[in-house]
C-alpha cells in the first residue's frame, strides 16, 4: 500500500498523527478482515447448500427413476394380469360352452332312460300286481285248507284224548279189580306204567298243540307280509290298497282246550299187602 510508512524501521517515537493514522488504518484492517471473513462463512454456507440442494436433486432424481421403473413394471404386470384374465376368461367361456353342451346330451340322454325305466318299471309292477292277486287267491284257498286240515287234527287230537281217557277208565277198573287179587308191589308196577303212559301221551299231545301254534303264527306272518307287499305295489301305482277282511287264524288258539288235566295220579297208590 503506497503512503504506508514503517515505523518500525525509524527508530524514533511516533508522533500522534501517525498514531492517529496507524490506529485507524488498523481499525480499516480489522473491518476487512471481519468483512472478508463473513465473506468467507457466507460463501461457505452458500456452498454447503448448493452441495445440500445438489445431493437433494440427486436424491430426488433416483426416487423418481425409481418410481419410474416401478411404475412401467406395474403396468407391465397389469398388462400381463390382463392378458392372463382375458385368456382365462376366454377359455372358461369355451369350457362353459362345452360344458353346457355335455350337460344337455347328459339331460338327453337321462330322460331317455327315465321313460325307458318308467316304461319297464310299469310292466313290471303291472306283472307284479297280477302275480301278487293270484297269490292272494292261492293263499286264500290254502288258508282255507289250511284250517279245515286244523280242525280235523284237532277233532282227531281231541277224540284220541277222549279214547285215551276211556281207556284209562277201563284199566283203571281192571287194576281196580285185579288189585284185590295182586300182590300190592305188582299192582303198583303195572299203575305206574299206566301213569308212565298217559304222561307220554300227555307230552305228544302238548308237542302237537305247540306245533299247531307255530303254524297258526307263521300263517299269520305269512298273511302280514302279503298284505304289506300289496300295499307297497298299490301305492306305487296310486291306487288305494283294497279292503280286504283278514281271515282270523286265531280261533282256534282263544278256544279253551278240551284237552282235560289228569291228576299226577288217578287212583291212590294201593298199600303193600302186610304193611
């Protein structure tokens, strides 16, 4: 700086003027270095945020290549999506199409088979209700022999009781008369194998009647079925099942037997002669 005076190489004091002058030209150096320093950190901050707002865009221009990217994969996908929903769409439209095609040859062809089942089932139930009627005339007329042929075996049964019943009478008299002539032990022998006798006729007679029962019975169940299968074949048909008045078979079970109970013996056990 030209008028700038050392004063260090004087080796005199300096006088107030240029003290004056030297103070105020350190003043002036301190303001422009205070100056130039605000320069300086204002530069900086303006660099520091150029740097910031650089870093920002740079920020920013990734974030929107990426959303970019992002964007044209999702569009690229939805084409695909769309495609795939369109093939789809057009392939379920063809399996429907095929499908209901299927569907009406399946209906075809079950109502061909359900006229054709009706028919058959028609004759057949026709053939049945004839076959069911014979059957109800045959059982009808067998049931009636069936109990004709148990009323003459039970008048059989009930006179061979009768004749059994005489003929005990008759030996019990000829016991009755020999006893006096027997020895007591014989007499008794011969007692007890009457009595042996007319209880083994008894259980044939219990065995027949039992026998007659089960036969009664399985008529009886016989006739049910009948009934029932007639029924069912009846409302198939839709007709109302007729009223038919069922032969009782029972009868002969409600009438008392006329079997009579004999005693377990029929004259007193004779005493041994000398007892």
């Amino acid at each position: 700086m030209q008028g700038n005076v050392d004063y260090r190489s004087r080796g005199d004091q300096l006088t107030a003027e240029e003290e004056i002058n030297l103070q105020t030209k350190l003043w002036e150096a301190k303001v422009l270095r205070k100056k130039v320093e605000e320069d300086a950190r204002l530069l900086q901050n303006r660099i520091k945020l150029l740097q910031f707002e650089e870093k920002r865009a740079a920020k920013k221009i990734d974030e929107t290549r990426k959303k970019a990217k992002e964007v044209m994969q999702l569009k690229s996908r939805n084409l695909q999506v769309n495609r795939q929903k369109e093939e789809w769409r057009s392939s379920r439209i063809q399996a429907e199409i095929r499908k209901s095609e299927q569907n009406r040859l399946a209906r075809e062809a079950v109502r061909q088979s359900v006229e054709a089942n009706k028919s058959e089932l028609r004759r057949r139930i026709i053939a049945e209700v004839e076959e069911v009627r014979r059957q109800k005339t045959d059982n009808r007329e067998q049931r009636y022999l069936n109990k004709a042929n148990i009323r003459a075996r039970n008048e059989v049964l009930i006179s061979g009781v009768k004749d059994q019943e005489r003929r005990l009478e008759e030996k019990k008299k000829r016991l009755a008369e020999e006893k006096k002539g027997l020895a007591g032990r014989e007499l008794e022998d011969r007692l007890q194998q009457e009595e042996s006798a007319r209880r083994g006729k008894e259980a044939e007679i219990a065995k027949l009647e039992r026998v007659e029962v089960e036969l009664i019975q399985r008529l009886q169940h016989t006739q049910n079925v009948q009934k029932e299968a007639l029924r069912e074949l009846q409302d198939a048909l839709g007709a109302s099942p007729a009223e038919e008045r069922p032969v009782s078979v029972t009868r002969s079970l409600s009438k008392p037997s006329t079997r009579p109970s004999y005693p377990r013996s029929a004259t007193p056990n004779p005493r041994r002669p000398g007892l």
